[in-house]
C-alpha cells in the first residue's frame, strides 16, 4: 500500500451561495484512491412566506363566501401591489351552533375560513406588509390557522431556500472538481486520468455531509443544527425553515473514491 498526505485549500466566489472548501487525500490503494475534505459554504433565503388566513362568519352560506371573496380580492391587490405572490389554500366551511339568547338557543351561524400563503422577498418589509394584512381582515395565523380562543405563540412568517437541492448539488461538485484538480496538481509522477480537464466518470461520492455552525430556532421545537447528509443510499433531505431573513454558515465533509487503478506507478 502505498499511503500518501497532502493538504489544499479551495474558494469559491458566487452570490449564492459561497463556497471554501480543504481537501485531504487519505489513502492511496493498488486499486483504488481515497480522497477525504472539509467543505464551508453559506446559504442565504431568498423568500418570505406569510401564512395565515381569512375568516368570515354569516347566517347563509352564500351572504358569508361573498363576503370572503370580496376581503380575498383586496388582500390579492395590495399583495401584487407588493412585489408578491398571493396562493389560495384550503377553504374549509363550518357551522358554529353555541350560544343562546335568553334561554333559547341562537340560530346556527354559517363561517367559511380561507388559508392563503403569501410570498414576498426575503429583504421585503414584512412587519409592515403583515400590519396591513390585518388591516384587510386577515385573522388567521400560521400554518394550522388556529382558532381565535385558542391562539399561542404562532410564527406567521418564515424565509426559505429555494432552489435547495440545486444549491446542495452545486456545493457538492464544486468541492470534487477542486479536490480532484488539486490532487492531480500534487501528483507525481501524474495519474492518467489527470491529462482530462474534468475528474473521471468513475469517481464516486461516498459520502457529504453538512452541518450548520449555530443551532436555527424552529417554529415546532427547540433550536437545534441543521443537517443535511447525501450519500448512495441517502433520501433527499428537505431545506430548513427559517424564521429570520439570516445566513446558515455550514461546515461539512466529502468522501470521494477513485475505483480505477493508480497508473501513476
């Protein structure tokens, strides 16, 4: 076995996201080479969702789906008006029969609730935006829109990533690329497969790991890492949801495996 050290360094330079990697070549086999790296990359959001909803109470069903439509179409201009993007979710319709009035019972009340998610820019001035919805008969908050008496701490609003998995590929074929080209340059004698301007169809991720530096607060428990792992047998893994326009630092490893014989004896 033939076992070799060398160290480099790498750095990427683009608006989203940013990319510095070390790379590490482990060991050299007959057959195979294996080449280990610590990779830094930020992520920033580039979204604002709103989410909540409209709710409106009537004695018909008609008099009440009206009157939403009409509280919909202003919310959907000012949201337009705002550089966003205004989505209908589910509308849910319920009969409410508590109550009475001296001693008799109130006739049934007829209320259609609305869920909408609103999306804007991240640098969007959201406090402002969210005020103004009120204003428009938004009074419905958060993803399960609960009801006014039994509201808690709800987050209306979040900033996601689109585009993750993209952005993670990118990360990740950027730090092979690098790591490759710098194994190549600090080869000698030079490997055949080093004469290409690409690294080989045959080399193989084993394994990428990310984790952010800080722990990010979380709408449905307490902060904790964020983590992302791909591998061969690896499900994609679903982006953080953020509840402040902020960027995740992370910091994570690549495996890397060469199966084509060490030509450069």
């Amino acid at each position: 076995m033939d076992l070799r050290q060398l160290r480099v360094a790498c750095i990427f330079l683009a608006a989203v996201p940013f990319f510095q990697c070390h790379a590490q070549i482990g060991q050299v086999y007959a057959r195979s080479t294996l080449i280990s790296g610590d990779c830094e990359a930020d992520m920033k959001p580039s979204l604002a969702v709103i989410t909540g909803g409209v709710a409106v109470s009537a004695l018909k069903p008609t008099d009440a789906a009206e009157q939403l439509d009409k509280q919909l179409a202003l919310i959907r201009s000012y949201v337009q008006q705002s550089q966003g993007s205004f989505k209908e979710r589910e509308r849910v319709r319920m009969v409410h029969t508590e109550g009475s009035v001296n001693g008799q019972l109130r006739d049934p009340t007829f209320q259609i609730a609305q869920k909408l998610r609103l999306e804007f820019p991240a640098d969007a001035p959201v406090d402002r935006i969210f005020e103004h919805l009120m204003e428009l008969g938004m009074d419905r908050f958060g993803d399960n829109m609960s009801l006014p008496e039994n509201r808690q701490s709800i987050a209306v609003v979040h900033f996601e990533i689109p585009n993750f998995d993209a952005q993670l590929r990118q990360i990740r074929e950027r730090c092979i690329v690098e790591a490759w080209k710098h194994w190549c340059d600090s080869t000698t004698p030079k490997n055949q497969s080093c004469d290409a301007l690409a690294p080989p169809a045959s080399l193989q991720v084993q394994n990428f790991t990310l984790r952010s530096t800080e722990k990010l607060m979380r709408a449905d428990g307490p902060p904790d890492y964020f983590r992302s792992a791909y591998s061969t047998y690896s499900q994609p893994q679903s982006p953080p949801e953020l509840l402040g326009n902020i960027t995740v630092h992370l910091v994570g490893n690549i495996t890397l495996n060469n199966p084509e014989p060490d030509k450069s004896k």
